[in-house]
C-alpha cells in the first residue's frame, strides 16, 4: 500500500483501527502531514477534516457522544493543539475517550527560534487523562515496540474508565511528505483482558484456554511476596499442563517443580536447546527480571506470545512480544486456565521434561565447579548460600550479589527479599534493617562493599537487635563492572568504575556496637560464618574479603564452561 514512510505514524493509525476507532478528524497542516496521509488511506478510518481546530475538537466531541466510540483528532505543531483545549476539557469531565494527537518537532528544534515550536508535551495535562510522547524514529526493533506500547497504553487509559481524553505527542523530523509503497502487517495491539472483582469471566477463560492450547508455555515469575495460593496454583498448572516455571530468588515462589537456576541453565545452552527449550507462549508474574541472560534469549525470539498477569497503569513489554495485559489474581487466573487446558486435551509433557532435564544437568555443573573454583565471590556467596539456616530472612543488596544468589540453591528460604523496583544500590542495609524489627527470628543482609559504603549510616540506627546480620563481600568496589561486557574491557574500569572503596568493616563494626568476624580465604570461612551465624548478644557483622580480579575472571569461566 502507497502510504507514508514514517513507521510511528503508520503504528499509531493502524493501532487506533485495531482498538476499534472508525472516525478521525483532521486539520491541515505541515508538520502533521504523515499522520494526515496514514489516517486518510487506511480503509478503516473515516477521516472528517475541519480547518479550524477548535471547531474540529468539539466536532470530534460530537461524533463520539452519538457513537459512543473514541474519536481521533490530529493537528500540526505550534499552537494548534492549544485550541483543542476547550473541546478536551468537556470531554475531560464528560467521560468522553477523545484521543488528541499533536505532530511536534523534534526536541533539538524547541526554543530555537523555529517556527510553530512550543513545549507541546504536557501541555494540556490539566484536562487529559494522560500524556504520551512519542520521539524520533531511528528504525531499532525496540523503538517500534516503544511506540507500539506506548500508543496501546493511550488507547487503554482513554476508553477504561472513568472514560476521558488523552494526548499523545508525536515528534516528526523532515521529510515529511514521503510515501512508499509500504507491505501491510498488523499492527502489535496489546489487548487489556479485564476482570470484574479480580476474576475473569468463563467466556474470557474459555476464549484464553483456546489461545493457549497445544503450546508451549514459559511462566517466569519476577518478584513478588509469598504466597501458597499462588504456588499451589503454579504447581498444579506446571503438572497439568506441562508448562515449564521458571523462578528468581525473590520471586518467593515455592514449588518443587519451578527451575530456579536460570541463568546456569541458559550457560549449558546447544545450538539445539535454542530451538527445542523455545516456548511458543511466556506467561510472566510479579515484578522486574535480574537475570539478563533470560531477557536477551527472550528478546531474540521473533514469533512468541507474551501474557503478563497484573494490575497494572501501563504495558510491561520486557521481551519485547507483549500481546495481553491481563488484569486477574493471578493463583485464580492458572487455576481457572489449567482446568480447561487440561480437561479440554491432553497435555504434551515434553517440553516440561526437556526444561527439567536441563535444569538438572545445570546443577550438576554447578555441583562439580563450586568445589573446585578458587577462593572469590563465587565460592563465598555458594558456600554462604548453603551454610545459612533457611529458617533466615534473606536481604539481598542489587548489584553482583543478587546475581550471584540467583546461581545457587535458594529454594528452601521462605523469604528473600531485594530492592529490584528500581534496582539501585542506595538504601539496602536501611531496607534490611527495617524489614528485621517485624521478623522473630535472624534477618541476613548480604551486600556488596560498594553498596555498603553507600548506606552505611544506617549502622548507626538505634533500633537494630542482635537478630540483624551482615556479611559484606569486599571484593575492593563494583565487582559486576568486571564482568559485564560494557566495562570489563576499559582501561577506566578500576578507577571509573569498580571505584576501589574505602570500607573500613572492622572500625565501623567496633564503633557502631557490631560482633565482628573476618574471612579471607576457603579455610577461615567455614569458621568465621560459624561464629558469625550464632552470635546472639550483639547484630554481627562479617568482612568476606576477595580477590577482586579473580572473582570476575571465575565467573566468566563458569558461564562459558560448557558439557
């Protein structure tokens, strides 16, 4: 089809037919002229053009009272969509989904003295449900999806209610009046699958089972708090359905059959476990992803399904192939779907056992590297991994140690928590002290010495009690810049960034009212943790000392030691 070159504006008109808008109405312009030319040769849009945009509002405001369907509007940059803004405001408090789209220039031409240029994004924020902003093209994969999110999630936030309008803002450069003859695909529409009082109806259950039959099902569960409801569920769909679980450390996901060694299993990877382990649908939970490892294999697949299984303001499109938002409790949710996938046909099994083997093979990697790997991060983190009673609350700093915990056997702790909302290095020993006032038993902090600096204030805090521990790993700064691949290579990477910290443990311990123990090899650890693990007179705190070189170098060697 002979249609505009600019792919952000193809998306959004194709998005807007596919969310059932029939109607735009258009104001002639220059900078808008892309939009224009989409919206008018898209067979399923009725475009009305209206000079005046005032006039073209409130005309726009007219059709979607008597249609009861959203209503595009699109004008050119400058002051034209300011004189939406009477027309926005009585749909604003009227409930009506009026969907006010704005070309703009690109951001490096604003308050320079250009034509038709003003601060466009925000502008009407006071009258609008919300505001989205869509910025140059640069043809990457992931900008297509950005902007195929981001106009899914206007849609969704103007037509849910309370209905109301919304503006989106859409930077064009020049050329603007190009047209090519473009293949037609469909556009990426994200459908949000609502539930009334936290359960889907049987229809949409019905309808969803029928999606998912005879595929082969991912669930990855990212972090969230405890709950057995959620993991009776997990492991009877898991069973009946032959789905395969895959689960992080503070995830705190309990059932036996999840795999919980991601990216170990990912490092034993043939060419042919690409293909074979490749789900067709990845269901996901809870919050952010650590494992990197995943989210790339995930990413590099072209023909996959996403479902994420949330409430949620906006789509969370981390593999880069969302399809559903689905808004459902979630142990309801794989109850209600397991029961129909498994009455309506038998499950194939195969793909869960292909998973399972791969993940014991992964532990047995593990099994034979951990004994003999030299004194480093890693041996410490598994060794302290398994020494500590699982009756322990487990804090976890961001950065290499919670990578590192995400290696070893973490499935018999009842609670593992990690700051990976934002995952920032600031405030996790103040975190964990927090989170120990309203646990009975001993709370466990281990951080890295980068983010122990950071916080270490929080050592003067008068309420810590001896049922608070810390093991630090002192490995002389960032050690996860020694590993990743944007930094370990750098001449800078010692100075710019590991950032060699002064970290004086034993001082702080002795003037802050710590137990203080040391370990500076594999003989002193096994005592010291020992010491360290039943001092109860005092919170305790353990100095893990390691060669900081070493441990980046033993980390690559596990992930790229292969069977």
């Amino acid at each position: 089809m002979m249609t505009t070159d600019k792919e952000s504006c193809r998306t959004i008109i194709e998005l807007l037919v596919a969310h059932g808008v029939e109607d735009a109405v258009i104001s002639p312009g220059s900078r808008n002229t892309p939009l224009i030319i989409a919206a008018h040769r898209n067979a399923g849009l009725r475009t009305h053009v209206v000079i005046d945009e005032r006039c073209a509002a409130f005309f726009g405001l007219g059709i979607a009272l008597q249609t009861h369907k959203p209503v595009a509007l699109i004008c050119t940059s400058g002051s034209a969509v300011l004189n939406y803004a009477p027309a926005i405001s009585e749909a604003y408090y009227r409930h009506i989904p009026l969907i006010a789209i704005s070309a703009d220039r690109p951001a490096e031409w604003i308050d320079q003295d250009d034509s038709q240029t003003i601060r466009q994004n925000g502008v009407i924020d006071n009258i609008v449900k919300g505001s989205f902003d869509i910025y140059g093209e640069n043809g990457a994969a992931v900008y297509s999806r950005f902007t195929s999110r981001t106009i899914n999630d206007a849609i969704a936030l103007a037509t849910r209610g309370p209905k109301g309008p919304v503006h989106i803002n859409v930077r064009l450069d020049e050329p603007l009046g190009n047209i090519s003859d473009i293949e037609s695909k469909p556009a990426s529409r994200i459908e949000l699958i609502e539930a009334d009082a936290k359960r889907l109806s049987d229809r949409q259950f019905d309808r969803l089972a029928e999606e998912a039959a005879g595929k082969k099902i991912m669930i990855v569960c990212g972090f969230g708090a405890s709950d057995h409801k959620l993991d009776k569920a997990l492991d009877d769909f898991a069973r009946r359905c032959g789905a395969v679980i895959l689960k992080e450390a503070q995830s705190n996901v309990h059932t036996s059959i999840a795999v919980s060694h991601i990216d170990s299993c990912l490092s034993t990877f043939t060419k042919d476990d690409y293909n074979d382990l490749k789900p067709d649908l990845v269901i996901t939970t809870g919050g952010s992803i650590v494992s990197r490892m995943i989210k790339q294999y995930l990413r590099s697949l072209n023909d996959i399904e996403h479902w994420h299984i949330a409430e949620s303001r906006r789509s969370i499109d981390c593999f880069l192939a969302l399809t559903k938002r689905i808004e459902c409790e979630t142990d309801v949710f794989f109850d209600e779907l397991g029961s129909r996938l498994s009455s309506n046909a038998a499950c194939d099994c195969q793909y869960l056992k292909k998973w399972t083997a791969k993940h014991a093979e992964a532990r047995e990697k593990m099994k034979q590297f951990l004994p003999s790997c030299g004194w480093s991060d890693f041996y410490a983190m598994g060794r302290m991994m398994k020494l500590t009673p699982r009756n322990w609350h487990l804090q976890l700093s961001n950065g290499t140690v919670v990578r590192y915990a995400q290696l070893f056997d973490y499935s018999a702790f009842s609670n593992i928590e990690c700051n990976r909302g934002v995952s920032g290095i600031d405030g996790c020993t103040s975190t964990a002290i927090g989170a120990h006032l309203d646990y009975n038993d001993v709370t466990l902090l281990i951080s890295g010495d980068m983010s122990a600096q950071y916080d270490a204030g929080a050592l003067a805090l008068n309420e810590i009690s001896p049922r608070f521990k810390m093991a630090v790993l002192n490995n002389s700064g960032g050690g996860i810049f020694r590993f990743i691949k944007s930094t370990s290579h750098l001449e800078e990477c010692e100075e710019c960034f590991a950032a060699k910290v002064n970290l004086p443990l034993k001082q702080l311990a002795e003037g802050y009212g710590f137990a203080y123990f040391e370990a500076s090899d594999k003989e002193s650890f096994d005592e010291a943790f020992s010491l360290f693990a039943v001092e109860k007179e005092r919170p305790a705190l353990l100095n893990i000392i390691t060669p900081p070189r070493q441990s980046a170098e033993l980390l690559k060697e596990f992930f790229t030691t292969t069977k």
